[in-house]
C-alpha cells in the first residue's frame, strides 16, 4: 500500500482498491469464481443440446413399443443419475439387438468341462514350447 501511496480510511474503500488491483492483473472473467459459474453454464447447455440430439435421433428411429413404467426419452429427466440409467438402459438394449442379429442362427458352443481341461495335459508338468511338443510327439510315433 505504501510502494503505491494508497491511502484507505475504511475497509469499503480498502476492498474497492484490492479488486481493482486483482482486475488489473487478472481479468474478472479469468477468475475462479466467474469460471466456475461459466462452467455450470456450459454443463447445462451441453446437456440440452444431447436431450435435442436425442430427440432428434428417436425420431428418426422406427417407433417400437416401449413398456408403460420407462421413461420415454423425448421428456427430460428429472436428475441425472436418472439420465444415466436411461443411457445404459439403451446402450444395453441396443448392444442386445445387435448380439441377436450376429448370432441369429447360430448355437453357441460350451467350453470344455474342468475335467476335460486338466486331463488335456499333466497338471504339474511346466508348459513346453509347440515345435517341442510336436517332435517329441513325432519321436514317439517313429
């Protein structure tokens, strides 16, 4: 205060001072505060604009019939964790539908049993390399 030869009489006039000084340096809109305030904006019009975009695309999709106690996505939901369950409700759901059309048709097939799995081999017996096994397969043979 002294280096500037400011003189305050009251801590009004002393705050006055401070902030403009912090100004100068920092501009107001690059402060903490002002960013977080910017940021929460931010969030809340990135979130609208994904409820338009899903809007937008359940639209665009044919109508299926969806169960009376969900929610339909056109409304907004009322807290995010709730947004969140639908987003994996639908991820699920769509990550299912394409299982079923890649695997239409097809019977999968069960792994071996443990006991078809420990007699392929001896258990206590240290892996060996392919091209091993096979010579000393062929050795046997011969």
């Amino acid at each position: 205060m002294k280096a500037n030869n400011i003189k305050v009489h009251s801590e009004d006039k002393l705050l006055e001072l401070l902030l403009g000084i912090l100004g100068s340096v920092t501009p107001v809109d690059q402060w903490p505060s002002q960013a977080e305030k910017k940021a929460g904006k931010k969030r809340r019009v990135a979130h609208a604009r994904e409820i338009t975009r899903g809007q937008t695309a359940a639209a665009d999709r044919p109508a299926e019939p969806t169960p009376a106690d969900e929610p339909s996505a056109a409304l907004m939901p009322a807290a995010w964790a709730e947004h969140a369950r639908m987003i994996e409700r639908a991820v699920d759901t769509d990550r299912r539908r394409r299982r079923e059309q890649a695997l239409a048709g097809t019977r999968p097939v069960a792994p071996p049993t443990l006991h078809e799995a420990l007699n392929r081999r001896p258990m206590f017996l240290p892996p060996c390399d392919d091209a091993d096994a096979e010579t000393t397969i062929r050795e046997d043979d011969a």
